[in-house]
C-alpha cells in the first residue's frame, strides 16, 4: 500500500494538533510532579501552540489551491463511481491544470495506473485516497531533501538570493531577516542589486523595518559591494547576511559571469560560502517559474527554492513540479502578505493543507 498508511498517520496528526486545547494537555499532564509539570506542560502548550499556529497558516495559503483542486477530483469521483479509461483521461487533465506539469503527471498516471492494477481498486472514492498518497511519494521520493539551511559552523551565514525581477526577491529578503532578527539572530542585508532604480534604497527600506544592518551603494560593481558588504558582516560579527542580486535573464551569459564573480567573491572572504543560494520564484507564473529554475540552476549552483505568493494562486501542484523537474527542494513557501507569512517548507503541512478536505476519517 506503499505510504497510504502514513499519509493516515500524517492526517490524523495534523487534524488532532489543530483540535487540540491547552487544557487537553494540562488534564494529560495530571500525574506529573508539579514543579517538573508545570514546566513540561508549558513547553508542550507552546510547542502544539507554534504548531497550529503554521498548520493553520498553511491551510489558509492554500485555500484557493484547495478548492479548485480538491472540489475538482470530488466531482470526478462522483462523475465516475468506478475507474475506468475516461475517469484517467480527466484526471490528466485535472492534474496539468494545477500545474504539476506534463511530465510529472504523465510519470504519476503511469505509478498510479500500476497500483490500481496491483490492488484491484475500483472505487474513484478510495482512489483518491490513494492520489494523496502518491502525491506524497513523488515529492519525498525515497530522499533526503532537506528544507533546512544549511548554517555556518563559525562566522556569519551567507544566503544569496537570486531570482527574475518582481517574483517578490527584496520582499523575501525582508520576510528572512525579520525571520532571523525574531530567532535572536544579527541580521545584514547587502544590495548587490546595484544598477536596477530604487533596488539599493528598497532593501535598505526592509533593513531599516526589520532592524538589520545594512551595506549598499548603487551603480557600482556588484561584486565589489558584496567583497565590502561582507567585510562589514565580519566587522560587526553578522550570524546571517543576506545578499540581494539582479534579476535580470535576458542574457544569460552576463548573467552567469556576474554571478560567477560575486560567488568567488564570497568564497575568498568566507571559506565555504554561500552556503545557501536561494532561488525566488511566484508560484502564480505557474511553468514560467519552472523555465526560471531551469535557467537559473543552468547558470549557478542554486541549492533550494522559495516559492512566493502560494495564497494567490490556485494552482498549488508547482511545488511538485519543481521537485520533479529540477531536483530542488523547497525551502520557504509564502503563504501571505504579512511579515510572518513567510514558512519554512514542510511536505506534510503542504500536503495536509492541499487535501485536508479530500481525506475523511475512518
């Protein structure tokens, strides 16, 4: 049944977290000793807390994606009470609309048309059970790709962000730093973005908002307002500097040598760095932001992907699309407008949050 059983698992988990009261878990923390209780029960309250608080996050960001997807596969099913060629041929269609992309959903039809055979299931009802399910698999693949940044052993963090001019870069960056300031990090952006008007000031904008340091000066060469960034980040003993870049793809070569430059840079002042190069995508560009990647990961060593906008668009299958197109894990997904809307990528939120209303209770 392949991981049918953990998606159970996995739902039921998520459903109980968002349930789940305060006092619920004090009355399970009765026996405990009180000093050692009190303690525990806290910490367990702000955790299941901190927790819902990102599971309802995620069900909010992807409500449009939801009840397009979702409301679609249901009425397949009720459409086609049994599984049959015609009931394959719409869900083809189904899923390319949600942008999971051609190929993917060609590979998916052929893993799912095997286990329909293998396990004699009929019902379009279980099926989709089984969709979510498979779903999962595709991103999880029997890897490790993590969504953790890869951190610093000594010395600051260096987070290059890459990414096409208005997918919501500088605005991420903002998103990061407030992240980072929040978890008791010393936080500097660098605008290496020198030569697009107002880039320099609107990142020293989201410094000033998030209380971070901050090193730009524009029409200058990037590289070298990275090198004196950087040695200013030393300075200052920054734990995380990120370093804002231009967008622009329509020579790649420029590009590509820019890039080439600013990475040498980076690695002559901190051994090791960048340690990660974060990709910005809009998940609303749907297959352009897969072009994008592809583009990118052509031209520089890109390390993970944040997807902006999720809450704007119903078309949520990108985040396996890109999985299965260029091998990226995603790292941030943005789920708002906010400030704190910006959450570090979890498969099983995305998941939960992409089917809650798909997945019923046995």
């Amino acid at each position: 049944m392949g991981l049918f059983s953990n998606i159970k698992n996995i739902f039921s988990k998520k459903k109980e977290i968002e349930e789940t009261t305060t006092e619920e878990v004090i009355e399970e923390q009765q026996e405990v000793v009180e000093e050692v209780k009190e303690k525990k029960v806290k910490k367990e309250s702000k955790k299941i807390d901190e927790e819902k608080k990102v599971i309802e996050k995620y069900d909010k960001g992807l409500e449009k994606s939801r009840k397009e997807f979702v409301s679609q596969l249901s009425m397949l099913g009720i459409k086609y009470n049994k599984v049959s060629d015609e009931y394959f041929e719409e869900l083809e269609q189904l899923l390319i609309n949600a942008d999971i992309g051609v190929n993917t959903v060609f590979d998916f039809l052929d893993r799912l048309k095997k286990r329909v055979k293998s396990e004699n299931i009929e019902d379009t009802a279980y099926l989709n059970e089984v969709i979510v399910d498979e779903l999962f698999i595709i991103y999880v693949n029997g890897e490790s790709l993590s969504d953790k940044i890869n951190m610093a052993e000594e010395g600051p963090t260096v987070i290059l962000m890459v990414g096409v001019n208005g997918v919501g870069k500088t605005t991420t960056i903002g998103k990061l730093a407030n992240k980072y300031k929040n978890q008791g990090k010393k936080v500097m952006l660098v605008a290496g973005d020198t030569f697009r008007a107002g880039a320099v000031e609107q990142l020293k904008i989201w410094a000033d908002r998030t209380n971070s340091l901050f090193y730009g000066k524009e029409n200058t060469d990037p590289a070298g307002v990275i090198f004196d960034g950087l040695e200013k980040a030393k300075e200052e003993k920054a734990d995380i500097v990120l370093i804002d870049t231009a967008g622009r793809l329509q020579n790649k070569v420029n590009l590509m040598n820019e890039l080439e430059k600013i990475n040498k840079v980076i690695a002559r002042l901190i051994p090791n760095a960048p340690h990660e190069t974060l990709l910005v995508i809009d998940a609303a560009t749907g297959q352009n932001g897969i072009l994008q990647a592809e583009a990118f990961k052509s031209i520089t060593n890109v390390t993970g992907i944040v997807l902006t906008k999720m809450d704007g668009t119903a078309k949520g299958g990108i985040v396996l699309a890109i999985k299965e197109s260029v091998g990226l894990p995603v790292k941030f997904i943005g789920l708002g407008e906010g400030l704190d809307d910006l959450e570090n990528f979890d498969i099983e939120n995305y998941i939960y949050g992409l089917f809650k209303d798909l997945i019923k209770d046995e």
